[in-house]
C-alpha cells in the first residue's frame, strides 16, 4: 500500500474529512471486499436515517459494514459508528496506513487499504443479525442495486 503525502497525515490541522482519501479507501475497500467474495455498495441508507460508507454481501448473506476513516479528526467527530452494528453481522473501520490503529476500539475490525486494494488487520467479531433484520437489510441491498443498475443504463 501507497504512504500518502506528509502534508495529508499531518493531524495538526485536519479538516473534519479528506475527500480524495475517502475516495481512495472506498476503493481499496471494495476491491478487499471482491476478493473475499462479497458484493458491495457505497452510501447505503439504513433504517435508522444513518449510511453506512461500504456494504458488503457475501454469497452465504452475510452482511458487513465498512465505516472509512480518511483521518484523525474525521473519526475522532463521529460518535454515531455503534448505530450501524445493529444492520450487520461484522462491523469494520477502514483506515489508512498513516492513521494511528490504537485509536481503533477494540470489538470492531480494522482495515487498512489505499486505492488499489487493502488488507483485514483485525477480523471484525461476528455479531449474527436476527432473520427478520437480515431479510430487510438484504432487500434493502438488493433494491439499492437494482435501482443503481437501472439508473447507470444508458
């Protein structure tokens, strides 16, 4: 994996979010998830009004959210990552390579990925949805696909 430039990992004066790194991450991050066999989405809604960054879906409906972290301050603001663990079997933060891992808490899994691919670091515990929430997140998958497919056709 790439380093990024000293001038973006200097958490001194962060902005609250790094776009370009976001961006970055949710590449690597989706490719990560293709090689373990998972389907993915970007911004996906959740029944609670919040999004989660990354989706994944794996063959056997196991459902994974990925929450990227592009630096110090954009996660040290987010207060409502626990919302999302309640939508998924594993709940993950992805990071860069630059960005301090200790700050991650424990009970999540971590990632760390650039543009081009990432790697699992720490496995996120499986935390099994119950089956009535499985099916609506599922549908809810589905359907965000199927509309995202119909509305990229020329």
């Amino acid at each position: 994996m790439s380093t990024p430039p000293a001038d973006m990992v200097d958490v001194g004066d962060e902005p609250h979010s790094r776009p370009e790194i976001t961006a970055a991450l949710a590449r690597g991050v989706t490719r990560l998830l293709h090689d373990h066999g998972l389907a993915s989405l970007l911004e996906a809604p959740l029944a609670n009004g919040r999004r989660a960054d990354i989706m994944g879906l794996s063959g056997a409906g196991e459902i994974w959210i990925v929450e990227t972290k592009s630096c110090v301050e954009d996660f040290a603001v987010d207060q409502k990552w626990p919302d999302y663990t309640e939508y998924c079997d594993r709940f993950f933060f992805a990071v860069t390579d630059a960005f301090p891992q200790d700050l991650i808490p424990e009970g999540v899994g971590l990632i760390v990925a650039d543009g081009f691919g990432g790697a699992i670091v720490r496995e996120a515990p499986l935390r099994a949805l119950a089956g009535v929430r499985r099916k609506a997140v599922t549908l809810l998958f589905a359907r965000l696909a199927a509309q995202r497919l119909a509305f990229s056709q020329p």
